[in-house]
C-alpha cells in the first residue's frame, strides 16, 4: 500500500511539475508574441558597413555615409521582400526531391542513382512512371500533409493537375524546376571544384556562401544536430559554458522535415527535429538551466505555423513523434550512430518505431515521442536574422544562438550582419554557434573556436562558436 501512496504521489508531482511548467511556456509564449521584432537601423548597422566596404550590396557601394543611412531603410525592406521570395523556389526545390525520393504515393523505387543497378534508360523510366503517379495522387490527397502542400503549390501556379490541360502544365513547372536544380547542383560543384586547388581555408570560404543564390529549403536533418552536440560536448569541457547556465536558446532556422534530399523519406508526418536535439542535447550535458527556454526565428510561414501547432499535437492520443531514419549503408561512424540511438532520452520515449514502405529501402528507424511539456516550450517567431533583432532587455537575452545550414543561403555581408543581429540579442559571454565561417564584428570575438565532425569517412561538417565580449 505504501509502495502505492508513494507512486500516486510521484504521479502527482510529475502532473503539477507538468502544469507550472506549461503555464510558465504559455506565459513565455504569449509574452514574446506581443514582443514585436525590430528592423535593424542604419545606426545599429554601421560597424558591420564599415568593417566590410568591398562586400556591401551594389545599392549601397561606392555610397558616402549620408547616402548609406538614406538609402538604408529601403534596402532593408527589399532585401526582406526579396529573401521571403527566395522561399518559393526552396519550396519547388522540396517538391521536387518529393517527386524523385517519396514513398507515400507510389510504389516506384525512389530514383536514387547510387543505391539503384539500373542503367540510366531505366531510372528515367522510373522517374516519369514517379512523375504521373505523384501528379495522379495529388488529385486526392487525402489526410497526406505533403500532397496537400503539393496541390496548393501546383494550383497557385495555374497546374492543378485535376484537368487535362492543369496536368499538362503542372508536369512542365516539375520538369523545368528539376533542370533549374540540375544547373544549380552543376554550378556548386563547379564553384568547389574550382576552390579545392586552394586548400582548406578556401573551401571552407566557397561553402560558407555555396547557396547564396538558391531557393530558401525548410528541409532538416539530424546529421546537423549530430554536429552541434559534439560543438556542445567541446564548448562543456572547457568550461566556455558553465554547468546549468544556459537558460535562453535561439535557433535560427529549425527546419521542417518534409522529404529528405537524399533518401525522401515521407512515410512519417512532417516533424522538426533541431529544437528537440538541442533541448536534449543540452540537458545530458548538463548545460540547460531548470527553466530551459528556447525561441526559434524563422521566415517559412510553413515552419512556424508546424511549431504554433505542435503543442496541440503533442496534447493528442498519439503525442509529438519523430521518426528518425538511418540509412544502413553509409558507413556512419561509431559516434553517428551512438547519437542516432540515444537522441531524445531525456526529453522522450522511445515507442514502437512507424512503419515504412519495403520501397522506401534498406534502414532502420527509431520513433520517439517528445514530452508534451518539452514541445509547449519552443517559442516560434517570424524572424529574418539578417535584417531583424529582438530588443531585448539585458536579462532577456540569449545564453547560445544557433544556426546550421542557414548562413550559406547569404553573402558575406548579410552572413556579418546576420550575425551582429545575433550578437546584440546575445548576453555578455553568450556563444553563436553555426556550422558556416563568417566574419565577425564586434561584439563577437573576432576569431572562432572551430571544430571539424565526421559523418562518414568522406563527410563532414566544420563547426564554428563565436563569444560575444563583455561580462554580465
């Protein structure tokens, strides 16, 4: 009967625990909702316009300082317009790998030249027969989220494929989207292929602003939070963060998974991952102070609204689940697949894993679902780091900042002022962590601490943290 009191009463803690920390995450919630995002000013830009005159945007080049601060407020506001019109051609460019890698609406092999024998007549047999199977399911997407978004991006196009002339038109924007990233993809290897005779440093500086002319990609994967973990581990042992210290998290870019560029796997509801790796992350090495709080700045209307709506997901029968697929013949290391099997431990359970389609191919998967109170405590805003800054009070600011796989979609200039945003939002002390080499102005260190992380024996990531000066 004890033994019965004493677990009533954990369950009894564990629900008032759950309760405060909701209310406390609803609060938080609703508090930086009201909090409006600032445009960087002229005033405020000025270090990084100075420090970089030979990397500024042509309309502001050449310009004496009067001409800068007039003309300033209008290049912000294109600049805004412009990068949201980026997301677009992002969003083509997930349809694509949707149509080339799915599984949920065909039954055709994902048209993956690496993992298939066939000759190059039969896979393009196999990408047209996935072309019209595709176009033939978003006619009825049922409750499949991504045929959904499908038939909403085809039908703002004038190629909703439920006629025959639609059908015709929406095969074309599919077939002229997937030359336009055939061209890109030849351009990037162009672009490192050209940097590699230089050495490291200057592959790192081609990658560091690889895609600054592409389409925005929401897509997400855990390889990125594998990177920043061991960042993490690094930045532990040497004490740069201390024990329990980090309160206030920003993620810039948290993404969506909506089909993997490599593999396509669908088979699963779309899910972030980011904001759960760190939260996990930061929670078994000790870092994540009691009341843990995290805020993600994004521009992807798709991202943001996936995030307002995840508490509600999380509250259902089924709970928040991410699916966490391995493909089995990548020669991961050791420590890849360590990560793989112990990501979300202490933020989750572990539940039977969803079931994928034999077509799908030869993986493993780990399904777990996130604590309902770990989900309320992401906070989404609509954010565009390069030209927006919260105006944070002193204790509001953020202990660790962190961007994977974003600041390549920049130049240099937009990368310095994307991070001087990140800066002014940072506690004295606080660390910007980015898988991206930047030039930094003051108040960050003008060097970074780097770190390069295996993936495989030929892949890798090279992370970066950067400090902002001063003490608390």
């Amino acid at each position: 009967m004890a033994r019965t009191r004493r677990r009533n009463s954990a369950a009894a803690i564990t629900a008032l625990v759950f309760l405060s920390t909701a209310i406390v995450a609803q609060s938080l919630r609703l508090a930086l909702l009201a909090q409006g995002e600032a445009r960087v000013t002229f005033e405020q830009a000025a270090p990084v316009l100075q420090a970089l005159p030979s990397n500024l945007p042509t309309a502001l080049r050449a310009r004496s300082t009067q001409e800068m601060a007039r003309l300033w407020a209008s290049w912000v506001e294109r600049h805004d317009r412009d990068v949201r019109a980026r997301l677009e051609r992002g969003d083509e460019d997930s349809l694509v790998n949707f149509w080339l890698y799915g599984t949920s609406f065909t039954s055709q092999p994902p048209a993956v030249a690496r993992a298939s024998p066939l000759s190059a007549a039969a896979l393009d047999v196999i990408i047209k027969d996935r072309l019209e199977g595709l176009l033939d399911r978003v006619t009825r997407p049922g409750d499949n989220e991504r045929l959904q978004f499908a038939r909403r991006m085809l039908a703002a196009r004038n190629a909703d494929p439920t006629d025959a002339p639609g059908r015709e038109r929406a095969r074309r924007v599919l077939l002229d989207t997937r030359q336009r990233m055939i061209r890109e993809f030849a351009g990037t290897d162009q672009t490192l292929a050209a940097a590699t005779p230089g050495g490291t440093a200057v592959v790192t500086a081609a990658n560091a602003t690889i895609f600054r002319d592409r389409g925005l990609s929401s897509d997400t994967s855990i390889l990125s939070d594998y990177s920043v973990q061991v960042a993490l581990e690094t930045i532990a042992r040497q004490n740069t963060l201390s024990p329990g210290s980090v309160r206030r998290v920003a993620i810039v870019g948290p993404g969506l998974d909506f089909t993997n560029k490599a593999d396509g796997y669908d088979y699963y509801p779309q899910q972030t991952t980011q904001p759960f790796a760190l939260i996990n992350t930061l929670r078994r090495l000790g870092l994540a102070a009691a009341d843990l709080q995290v805020t993600t700045f994004d521009i992807n209307l798709r991202v943001n609204d996936h995030l307002r709506n995840a508490p509600v997901r999380a509250a259902s029968s089924s709970g928040y689940l991410v699916s966490l697929p391995l493909a089995a013949r990548e020669g991961w290391t050791s420590a890849v697949e360590e990560y793989w099997q112990q990501w979300g431990n202490t933020i989750g359970d572990e539940v039977t894993a969803v079931p994928a389609p034999a077509v799908a191919g030869v993986f493993k998967t780990r399904t777990v679902r996130i604590q309902p109170a770990v989900v309320s405590s992401i906070v989404p805003r609509d954010l565009n780091i390069v030209v927006d800054r919260l105006p944070l009070a002193s204790d509001e600011r953020f202990d660790l900042v962190v961007a994977t796989n974003v600041l390549f979609y920049y130049d240099v200039f937009e990368q310095a002022l994307a991070a001087a945003n990140v800066a002014a939002m940072l506690k004295p002390g606080g660390l910007f962590v980015t898988n991206t080499a930047i030039l930094p102005t003051p108040p960050l260190n003008a060097s970074a601490s780097y770190l390069r992380v295996a993936h495989t024996a030929e892949r890798y990531d090279e992370m970066f943290w950067y400090r902002r000066q001063g003490r608390e």
